[in-house]
C-alpha cells in the first residue's frame, strides 16, 4: 500500500465566498461511496492560487477550477475518479 493521495480543498475567503461548505460534504460522500479503496487524505488549504477560478480543488500535480454545489459530482467523475483509479507506475 503506498502513500494516501492528497486532495486539498480551498478554504480561502474566495472559495468561502464561492460555497465551498456546500461542496465539501458533497465530496466527502463521493469519496467515500465512489472510492472506498483508494487512499484519500482531504485536507483544507488556505489558497491555491487561481481565486478568480471558483472553487479549487488540487490533486497531486492537477488542478481543478470552477468547482460549484452544482457540478461537484461531474468533476468528481470526469476529473478526481480518473486520477484516483489510475494505474501508477
């Protein structure tokens, strides 16, 4: 087993502003139903950057703009599962 992944999640005042409180327990319930077996640490950041962009999630070396209450589950399908269940090398 190697080490758990890190999904930070933007906590600062521009994703506040956002909604990020209302992604956060969405995201929570999508790891938890949709990747059960892959090692997730999420973790609050105070900015990553691109606050004109929404709110941002980062995963390893990708980012993630424009996230909302309303497309949380598409970018969790079309952008975090597909890094989650990728083969490593």
């Amino acid at each position: 087993m190697g080490q758990p992944e890190t999904l930070y999640v933007c906590m600062g005042s521009a994703c506040h502003q956002y909604g990020v409180y209302d992604v956060l327990p969405v995201l929570q319930r999508l790891l938890a139903e949709r990747a059960p077996d892959s090692q997730v640490a999420l973790k609050g950041a105070f900015c990553l950057g691109p606050c004109m962009d929404g709110i941002i999630l980062k995963l390893g070396d990708v980012t993630i703009v424009h996230v909302n209450a309303k497309n949380i589950e598409q970018k969790f399908e079309d952008e975090i599962l597909p890094y989650l269940t990728r083969e490593k090398n």
